[in-house]
C-alpha cells in the first residue's frame, strides 16, 4: 500500500541564509538574459520558500508588513530561472525573466535609473510606461507594488 500523503520539501536550504536582525535578506533581481540589475528588495523565509516553490518571485514588504507578489498590481511578474546566495550567506540574487520588461514602480526597466554625475543624481533611463497606466491615477506613488 502506497502512502498517500503529501511529500513535504525540507527547507534546511534556508538555515544557511543569514538573515539580518530583522529576520530579512536583502535580494537583488537580476535580468537572467542581459545581466541587467532590476531591483533590490526583501524576503524573508516564507517569501524566499515561497519564491523557491512557486517560481515567482515573492518579497517581503516593510512599509506594509505583508508578503507581496512581484507583478500582483502592475502585472511585471518576474519569473524564476536562478536563486544563488552569495559568498557571506547574507544577500539572495533571483536571476529573472521581468514580466513588461519594467521591473520600476516608476515605469522604467530598473529601479537603478539615476546615475551619479559630478555629484547630482540623473535619470539616465527613459519611463517605458507612466505609473499612471500601470497601477491607476489612484496610487499614490508608493514604491514598488
């Protein structure tokens, strides 16, 4: 007789995360074809287990204190090709397909878009798409979803 039983994945893999003292790591999205940094964000264990399981990514968000799924208001999901932690354990790297090719709540690729020129920050990447369109003349602007 067969045990019919769900299988249950062990999660040892995230012991070895070191998370900071707010139980976080900092995670930096990476375009998986061209390289390109799209974002940093957070996750903490249930986003990063979620992230892993799903092949979504999931991040952790401070200001709202909940889980949030990259693309649940704007549609820019980023699906999962890579999870790699780097050499001190401490920050997670998602290489990425972006969903729309923006990654920004501001409507740009990346969220890396100012660059630093004789010391004033430039927006050197055009705005692909206005916020406005991506998450309604109601949103009041907020980073991120």
């Amino acid at each position: 007789m067969q045990d019919s039983s769900p299988t249950v994945e062990p999660l040892d893999w995230l012991d070895a995360v070191r998370w900071n003292n707010d139980d976080l790591v900092p995670a930096i999205a990476q375009d998986a074809t061209t390289g390109d940094i799209l974002m940093m964000a957070w996750m903490n264990r249930e986003s990063l287990a979620l992230t892993a399981a799903e092949g979504q990514a999931v991040y952790w968000s401070r200001s709202r204190g909940k889980l949030w799924r990259k693309g649940e208001s704007s549609g820019h999901g980023q699906t999962i090709v890579e999870i790699r932690l780097d050499c001190d354990e401490d920050v997670v790297l998602l290489k990425v397909e972006q969903a729309g090719g923006i990654a920004c709540h501001t409507g740009r690729k990346s969220c890396f878009y100012r660059r630093l020129e004789d010391g004033t920050w430039v927006s050197v990447d055009p705005v692909l798409r206005d916020p406005d369109e991506i998450y309604g003349a109601n949103h009041g602007g907020g980073h991120h979803e």
